[in-house]
C-alpha cells in the first residue's frame, strides 16, 4: 500500500502535468490548488475529468480540449488523475470531492477501471452513486468514461460496456462508449493500433479514439471532419494519417449513435 505522503507526492506530480488549462494558454490551476474561480473567464464548458491512467495516459483531457478548439468551442478543462485509483479510492482521498464542491463545472467526468467483475462493477456503481450525488448538487452532470479490458481479457468487453452502461443509468448521466468506439473501429480495419505497448493504456490513436467520443458527446455533434493533427496545451502534438483518423472519428459517430 502507498502511504498518504506518496499519494500527495504522485498527485501533485501528475497535476502539474495534466491540470487544468483554458483553451488559449491558461495556467495550471490544479498544482496550486485553485478552484474553477482560477479557471480562465472567458465562457465555455468547463469539464473536471476523475480517473487514472487511462485518463491521463496522452493527456485525455488536452486532446478534448484540443479538439473542441479546433471546433471553434471553448473549453476548459481540470484533471485529477492517480496510477491504479478507483472511484473509491477518489472518494477516499477527497481531493475529487473538494473540486466538485466548489461548483462551478458543467460535467464530472468519473472513470474507473474496465470493471467487467462482479465485485468491481458493484464498487463502480456504489463509488457513481456517492460521486452522482455530490456532482448534482454542484450543479454539474456526471458523466462516465466507458473504457475498455487489456487486450489479454478482449473478451471482457461487453461486460465492461454493461458496467459502464448500468453505472450511467444509476446517475441518469452521460456515457461516452470509448471501448465501443475501438470495436467500431476495428470493424472497420482491424491492423488499427488502439492499444499501446503494455496491451492495455492506450496508445495515441487509442486516446484520439476516447477524445472523439467525448467531444461528440459533450457538443452533440458528429466528430467527423475534426483534424488528424492536434497541438495540445501541454505543447505535445498528436500527428494521425488523415484516412486512419477518419475510420477512427466515424467509429466515435457509430458508437455514440448506438450508446
């Protein structure tokens, strides 16, 4: 187990790197402990994303926000995100439910692991309760970042979809079918590289896949047409050919019409 001197220690570190910024350059604001006050002032969705690895591996969050700029939207975006959290341990440690509480978000953006046992699906629905509870009464909707299984359980898919699926139910919230969206794609060519190196986080085209979903989802709006290049707030650049980005955002469109 980590002991809470490393837990502080690990999220100040990934803070300073996927925290949050306004489109256009605004500082990090979750390394010095600001609330969404310290957020940019101009408009826009302003999006807290809670999760692990699988939200901060290729900066998630900056890849949404990347392409809602490219959009022409506005968004700003705050990343709390741990190596091996689950929702309990967010709700545990409470640094999720101090940024929640101070208001001022239009969506929560909870994930968890795949979630496809038992056990973990009866965590994840319990951890989505207590967080649905408190995003409400912030005056945001909760929504849930449906991932995916390592590519060593491929089978566990639609049992991890179905988690996801009854976890959005639970809080009438947005689901954004990420894991779908990477079966829609290999439908469509099935050499895609969606997984990266350890078969399980994923690679760049993995995450453009999930950001796709997400942007679809938050504008109602097909993510087809949104460029293969991105330049994200970290200053990181993703670079996709433009005819396997294009499989990729049709893919988002298909599962976000069916989910």
């Amino acid at each position: 187990m980590r002991t809470g001197v490393v837990r502080r220690w690990l999220r100040s570190l990934l803070r300073l790197s996927v925290g949050a910024y306004a489109v256009g350059g605004c500082a990090v604001l979750a390394s010095c402990g600001g609330g969404p006050a310290a957020l940019g002032p101009g408009g826009g969705k302003r999006v807290l994303f809670v999760g692990n690895s699988l939200t901060y591996t290729n900066d998630l969050p900056g890849m949404v926000q990347a392409m809602a700029a490219a959009a022409g939207e506005t968004m700003q975006v705050v990343s709390l995100a741990v190596p091996a959290y689950s929702l309990e341990d967010h709700w545990n440690d409470g640094d999720a439910r101090t940024e929640i509480r101070r208001g001022g978000w239009d969506v929560v953006v909870l994930q968890q692991g795949p979630s496809s046992l038992p056990e973990s699906r009866v965590l994840l629905l319990e951890y989505v309760r207590r967080f649905g509870a408190e995003i409400r009464a912030g005056g945001a909707e909760p929504a849930l970042y449906a991932v995916w299984p390592s590519l060593q359980r491929a089978a566990d898919f639609d049992r991890v979809s179905e988690s996801y699926a009854l976890a959005a139910q639970e809080v009438d919230g947005i689901l954004f079918p990420a894991g779908e969206a990477w079966r829609a794609a290999w439908r469509r060519d099935p050499s895609l590289q969606l997984y990266g190196g350890d078969d399980f986080h994923p690679a760049a085209a993995g995450t453009y896949t999930a950001a796709l979903v997400i942007f679809g989802k938050l504008y109602g709006r097909s993510p087809v047409g949104l460029p293969a290049q991105l330049r994200l707030r970290s200053g990181g650049e993703v670079r996709l050919n433009p005819d396997a980005a294009e499989i990729l955002q049709r893919a988002a469109e298909e599962a976000n019409a069916a989910f």
